[in-house]
C-alpha cells in the first residue's frame, strides 16, 4: 500500500491518499518525523494542564467537602448550588461563559 502526500487546504496544508495494491510508506513516516516536534510539545502542554488541575482541584474539592458538612446553613446551600451548577452544565458551555467573562473583562484585569 503506498501512501501519496497530497498538498491541500487540510490542516497543515496536507493530507494522505491510500493506494490500494502498491508498496511504500516511507512518506508516511517522514511526515510523522516532521510533526513530532509537534506532537510531543502538545503532549507536554496536556500534562502542564493536567499537572495544574490535579493542583488546583483537590484543595478546592477538600475545602467544598469540608464546607458541606458545616452547620452554617447559608454556606451549605451555597456550596450544594455551585456543586449542582458545575454537575448540571456542559464543560464546554462553563468554558465559553468563563472566556467570554475573562473577555468582557480583561481592561481590568490588565489594569491591575
């Protein structure tokens, strides 16, 4: 099976096209060799982010457990609420409201 390297308007400018009955392969492999920089820096941002959320979110998670359990109804309520928000919505509907928000916002933000 040969694989033809086609420029086109496809993300990156290029695509593949399999050859049913012919040998090759060797342009398949030179594009992966191209792109690995590529791929290998977008796997090192996956696990910055997935490093900074472990981070982030177990504190936040000890602090909203421990909140539940308290007496003071107003926190309780509070808590349960934004517990019920972030189960009830799409992550990406929370996304583009919190970008969107940051957005609206960032002539502040910079200010500071």
């Amino acid at each position: 099976m040969k694989i033809v390297l086609l420029d086109r308007d496809y993300p990156r400018g290029r695509f593949f096209v399999f050859v049913k009955g012919t040998q090759g392969g060797k342009e398949m492999l030179n594009y992966i060799m191209e792109i690995l920089p590529s791929l290998l820096s977008g796997a090192g941002m996956t696990l910055q982010i997935f490093f900074w959320t472990i981070i982030l979110s177990i504190p936040l998670g000890v602090i909203l457990g421990l909140g539940l359990t308290s007496k003071f109804k107003p926190l309780t309520a509070l808590i349960k609420f934004y517990v019920w928000l972030m189960r009830g919505t799409p992550l990406l509907l929370q996304l583009i409201f919190v970008f969107l928000w940051l957005a609206s916002y960032r002539h502040r933000i910079r200010s500071l």
